[in-house]
C-alpha cells in the first residue's frame, strides 16, 4: 500500500505495471486512470500511458464491457439494472454496453432470474402468496432486474407449482 511518503512511481514503472495487471484481466479506462492518479502521475503522463494501453489492446472499454456484463449476470445474478448502474460508476457509456445488452437480449436475463427466483420463494416465509410474491419481487428488483421480467418468472413458477399439486391429486 502506497503511503503519503512514498515518492510517486515513474511515468515507465507505472506503465509496466498497468501492462501486468492488463495481461492477467480485463480492465477498463477509468480503473487505469484512478490508478496512475494515485500513483502520482500528472496528466500530460496518464495520457500518454492511456495512449499506449488503447494502442496496443491492453485496455479496450467495449471489450471490458462485453466480459463485464457475462460475468455479472451470470456469476453473479444481477440484473440489467444493476449492471448499468456498476457500468456507470467505471464510467463506460452507454453507447458502449447499450448495443451489447441488445446483443444478450431477454432469455440471458431469464436464465439468470430463474434460479434466483426459486431459491428466494422457496426460502420466503409468508401468510399467503401475495404476501411472498410481493417479497420476492422486491428482492428481485433490488439485484436490478425488471418487473416484467420478474412477473414472468413468478408466473411460471406459480405455474409450475400449481401442475405439481394437481398431479398429487
């Protein structure tokens, strides 16, 4: 950890070591930006380290964007909502990662609310089913995915509910 004593690093060591961290994962701009700022650079530096970093596909936003948004509904389950709001904060534009959610559609989004879904009815606790489905929506809508897209996962899971009772009659 660097401290306030530490002299900064120079314009060649902080580009071998965006290099390095580059090689071994996807990162976008402004994550190399806040670090060379913290690591002392003036501008007239960062800018030319940025120039080399985008030159030779160390960093390169719509790429990261593209990796970032798999692996945040995927692994982690979030919604659309939510990714936007993660992609904001790194600020990679909209005209970046709008044209890539188009690419993903519904169904990736299906396919990660699905099992949230379950899990979350399943364990909700409730006097009647307006009652839990109202939780579950809400929890849902708290790891940024839309109503719509809820709904129909309730749907087809009061559905599916439904066909398992009937045949224990």
């Amino acid at each position: 950890m660097k401290t306030i004593t530490d002299k900064p690093l120079s314009e060649q060591n902080a580009l071998q070591k965006l290099t390095a961290l580059c090689a071994r994962g996807e990162h976008c701009t402004q994550e190399m930006l806040d670090k060379m700022q913290r690591w002392g650079l003036d501008e007239e530096a960062r800018t030319r380290n940025m120039a080399y970093l985008t030159e030779h596909k160390y960093v390169d936003d719509k790429r990261f964007t593209r990796f970032f948004i798999n692996d945040k509904i995927k692994y982690n389950h979030w919604g659309r909502r939510k990714v936007e709001q993660a992609l904001w904060l790194k600020r990679i534009p909209k005209d970046i990662s709008d044209p890539i959610f188009e690419e993903l559609g519904d169904e990736n989004f299906l396919e990660a609310l699905r099992p949230v879904i379950r899990r979350k009815w399943e364990t909700t606790k409730a006097a009647t089913d307006y009652e839990r489905s109202m939780k579950v929506i809400k929890y849902a809508l708290s790891r940024g995915f839309g109503f719509d897209l809820i709904r129909k996962c309730i749907d087809e899971l009061s559905d599916t509910d439904l066909d398992m009772t009937e045949d224990n009659f």
